[in-house]
C-alpha cells in the first residue's frame, strides 16, 4: 500500500528549515501545465494543492494508461512536465513513462513515488525518466527537482542517486558496457547523453 506524500504540514504555514527559494522564484512555475499522474486520493489532492501555490495548472490522470490517453489526446507542448507515480492500477508508471517517451522523446518526466526498488529505479531512468524522487521529500526538494527538469536538467533523490552511482560501480568492475540502438541515437536527452558519456 503506498504512503502519503509527507509535505502535507508545509503547505500552509512556513517551516524553519525551509529556504526562500520557492517564495523568491514563484514566476518560474506560474503557467506551466503538469500532468499528475497519481492513483492515491489524498496523494493528488496535496500534491494539486502545492503544485497550484506555485501557480502551475495541473491535470490529473488517475493511472498510466489515462495518463499516457491525456499527453497523447493533447496538443504538442500542451503538458510541460509530467509527474508519475509507479504503483497505479492498470498500467504502471514506469510503462506509462516507456509510452509516452518512445512516441514523445522530448517530454520531461519525474517520478515521485514511495518505492525506491533496483528495478522500478533502473527502468524508470532507463525509459527516460528526467528525475526519480521519494514521496517525503520538503516542498523546496520538489519545487527545486520541478524547476531544474523542466530547464533541461535531471534530478535524483540522494538515496536513489546512490543506487544508480552503486549500479555503474558493479558494471564498471564486470566490464559490462550500455548499448545502445543507432534508431535510439537520436531520441536520447542531454542529460542521458551525459550518463553515456562518463
């Protein structure tokens, strides 16, 4: 059973640990349309809520299959970003991500999900996936995560950064190397790009 998003008590009143950061760069969110992709009710309305503080315009698809139906029955560049959780009924987020990325490359996608499992987080990032965080994260976390894939960034929560970087260890020491299709060249994002290169 998933759990609830953990940012619930900073929506509305000011906690000390928080930066100014959200507050002093409203305007880079105002307008932008992202898509939530996210089955638990009370998950959506919170995550609605803040998104909304921020001044986005948000949709909600209730699973992957819906999710991928709006991005694909929507204009080129209607949806800014998409925030996907994994475990939804019908069509999960990792192969909700898979659709939308193979017929839509350039979309940006985070995840923000409760599991953090090897292979929910090497296929999500596989798939194409610009950001992988854990429910739980502060409102800056994800505000900042937003903002960063949006421009073209990736973003990884810490404790998933370290699974990933453990991954390329173990590769690296068994020699194994990453192919890739010469079809898939011209899909890849900077940030895969990146990842390959080093």
């Amino acid at each position: 059973q998933s759990k609830t998003i953990e940012v619930v008590n900073d929506v509305n009143q000011t906690s000390p640990r928080r930066t100014k950061t959200s507050e002093e760069n409203l305007e880079v969110l105002r307008g932008r349309r992202i898509l939530l992709c996210e089955d638990h009710p009370l998950n959506t309305k919170i995550t609605v809520k803040i998104l909304e503080k921020w001044g986005a315009l948000v949709e909600h698809a209730e699973n992957g299959e819906l999710g991928v139906k709006m991005f694909g029955d929507s204009t080129t560049g209607y949806y800014d970003l998409i925030l996907m959780d994994i475990r939804m009924p019908g069509m999960d987020g990792v192969m909700a991500t898979k659709e939308v990325k193979a017929k839509y490359p350039n979309t940006k996608i985070i995840i923000l999900t409760t599991f953090d499992d090897d292979d929910f987080v090497f296929s999500a990032l596989r798939y194409g996936a610009s950001g992988y965080l854990l429910k739980g994260v502060s409102m800056d976390e994800l505000y900042k995560a937003i903002v960063t894939v949006n421009t073209g960034g990736a973003m990884i929560n810490p404790d998933i950064a370290t699974k990933v970087f453990s991954m390329f260890s173990k590769m690296q020491q068994n020699n194994y190397t990453i192919k890739v299709d010469e079809k898939d060249l011209e899909t890849l994002s900077k940030p895969e790009w990146k990842v390959i290169q080093h």
